[in-house]
C-alpha cells in the first residue's frame, strides 16, 4: 500500500477576483517543487500538482486516498498549452473551447507521450480545462506548467466547495492551501471525450448537455453506473461516490404530493432523518423531527449547494438523508446523477396517487 502524503499545511487567503501576488507566487513555487497545492475553481475546490512530475502526480493519489486506475483532470491556462498535452488536437476541440473557455467543460483527447502515465490511469488518453477562476488561472501561470487536479478531498467524500471542507479532508496533507471563499458552481466539469468517432459525455457536469449539443449535436451519453470499476470503459464511473457517513435515500417520481408523502413517511418510521431541498418546499417538513438543509431557490443554487449540504447534515449528527431526485434538464441531469452515487445508487421510485 502507498504512504499517505505527510506535509505541513500553510494557508493562504485570496482575494478570488483578484488574487494577491504574494501567496501566489509562493504556491507556484511549491508547485514547481514538486508539491501539492489546494486552490479553488468556479467548479469545486482542486488539488494540484505539476502535471509533468510524476512524482508529484503520485502525491495526489497518495494524499487523497486515490485508487490508481481513477485519473486526473489538467488544468491549463489557455489553449496554447493544449498542443504541449495532446495530439493530435481535432478542430472541435478548439471550437468547443472557444464556446465553453474558461469554463466547466473538460475534453479528452489522446495524449502526448510527456503526460505520466500515472495521471492518466495508464490510457492513452488525456483530461484537459480551463477554469473560470482567477486565483486558478494565476496559479497555473505563476507555475508555468500545467496542472493536474482532481477535487481536493478524499476518495468517495462529497467535494469541497469551501477551503474549509479542504482542510478537514487533507489537513497535513497539502502543502498550501490557497482560501478564496466558496465555488460558484458546486459541481465538477462535464467531461466530454472526443477520441472516438462519436464526441461522448463521460459525466455530466457545469455545462449541460444541451449547451453542448448546440455545437456538437451527435454527442451520445449514456450513464454508467458501475459497482465494479475493473471493466469501466471510462474509469472513476464507480457507483459510491461523493458519500457522506449518513445514507442518502433518493426519492424518484412526478407526483409531488406522492413524493413528499413518501419521504414523510421514511422520516416518520425512522430516527435521526435529515433532508435536504428547495427552499420553498422546507415548510412542508415544518411538522416534522428532520434537520432539513435548504438547497436555495433553484437548481442553480442547489447545484452551489449539494456538497455543503451533505456535508452539513453529516455535522448535525443525522443517519439518514433523504433528497428528491430533480428533472434531468439543465443542470438537473449532473444534480441527479451526484445524488444517485451519494445513495450509491438506493431509489426509492414514487408511484403516482391515482
Ligand atoms: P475529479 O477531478 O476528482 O472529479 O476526477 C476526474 C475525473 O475525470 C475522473 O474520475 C474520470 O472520471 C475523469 N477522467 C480523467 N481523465 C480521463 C480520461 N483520460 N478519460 C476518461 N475520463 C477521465
Ligand atoms: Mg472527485
């Protein structure tokens, strides 16, 4: 088994619009040496390392508590930097980057012999994004390198979109974590793959699939939801995933009043019940013994939102958490699938009342 990474934690506070030279330059360094930095992203919170040192890229599985055959997303400046990572890079890729950069959309491509073969799980294959965030984008500079990151918590944990949920995943294992207040977004990147003849959705994510379909109309999606990664064909697809220590229960079903008496239910025959929802449904739980976490206004903020809540209800001591899956449009469709691998896949299908 590998070592955990050991480290001395500094933190640094950024300004996230326009972030100070100082702690930059000085996770850059860190960067170039070799070691690991925490930085946020308009997506989740990162953990990065130089993306050409495979020792480094080794840190980030050490620290996270990483399988091996999960890989890792390069992060870059600008496109100049996508020649240096893969090759051949198709047209599209430059369109879909022109559209969606920098953004949450990150794109395979086949990579160049440079790339370690640990940061990409031994494929021939590459992850590539350009956050929309500028304290990452003056970190990628200050390094001058690219820079491999996943989300900067534990293996299977829920996503940090504080500094805070960094430090009480990786505390003593990230050199610098660099502060920059919570991720506008709250979910992870889609991933799009364009190494076979059919651009693929390999997880969906910040951009929706009908943005994407504006500029790539034939892309396919097709959910994995695996219990075993051995025989994933795009690997980190495994089924448990972002899990909080409670058990999700996800509630599926369009009768809304079917549903929320079915989740009244479940929190009537069971102790210790949080749940989570839209802020103009929390009153329909008012009656009830559940710590009930509101997700904000839309899905937009529930997207902003999901992780912390999992988290938070973690904190507030509950076993059991029940969610209403969401309608798969729009950011729905990434909501839903987080939530599905946070119950590591238990739905409970809601039949309408007739
Ligand atoms: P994370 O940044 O923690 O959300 O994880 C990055 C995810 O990107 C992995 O779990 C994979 O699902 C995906 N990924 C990274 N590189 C590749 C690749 N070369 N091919 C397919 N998927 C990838
Ligand atoms: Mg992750």
């Amino acid at each position: 088994m590998r070592e955990p990474y050991r480290t001395t934690t500094v933190y640094f506070q950024v300004d996230p619009q326009v972030p100070e030279p100082r702690p930059i330059e000085l996770a850059g360094d860190a960067i170039r040496a070799g070691g690991l930095v925490a930085f946020p992203t308009e997506t989740v919170y990162g953990l990065g390392a130089n993306a050409l040192d495979e020792t480094a890229v080794e840190k980030i599985f050490r620290a996270k508590g990483r399988p091996a055959n999960d890989p890792l997303i390069v992060h870059i400046a600008d496109v100049s930097q996508l020649p240096g990572l893969a090759v051949p890079v198709p047209e599209i890729a430059y369109r879909l980057f022109q559209r969606f950069a920098p953004g949450a959309l990150t794109l395979v491509l086949n990579k160049r012999e440079a790339v370690p073969a640990n940061l990409t799980a031994g494929m021939d294959t590459v992850a590539v994004r350009i956050p929309d965030h500028a304290v990452a984008l003056a970190l990628i500079k200050a390094a001058g390198r690219p820079i491999a990151a996943p989300s900067a918590n534990r293996f299977s944990r829920p996503s940090p979109t504080t500094a805070r949920h960094v430090a009480a995943d990786l505390e003593g294992r990230v050199d610098i974590i660099l502060d920059g207040g919570p991720t506008a977004i709250g979910l992870e990147s889609t991933i799009l793959s364009l190494v076979r003849e059919t651009p693929q959705v390999l997880r969906p994510g910040g951009v929706s699939l009908e943005e994407l379909r504006a500029i790539v109309p034939d892309l396919t999606y097709q959910p994995q939801y695996l219990t075993d990664d051995a025989a994933a064909p795009s690997p980190g697809s495994m089924l448990k995933h972002y899990s909080p220590r409670a058990t999700v229960i996800l509630f599926r079903g369009d009768d809304d009043l079917a549903v929320w008496a079915a989740m009244k239910a479940f929190a009537d025959d069971h102790d210790h019940v949080g749940l989570m929802t839209l802020e103009q449904d929390v009153s329909r739980f008012a009656d009830l013994d559940v710590k009930v976490e509101s997700l904000g206004a839309d899905l937009d903020a529930a997207a902003t939102r999901l992780f912390a809540a999992l988290r938070s209800l973690d904190s507030r001591g509950v076993k059991w958490i029940l969610a209403r899956a969401p309608d798969t449009t729009g950011v729905g469709l990434a909501i839903g699938d987080r939530l599905l691998r946070a119950a590591e896949g238990v739905v409970i299908d809601v039949k309408p009342v007739v």
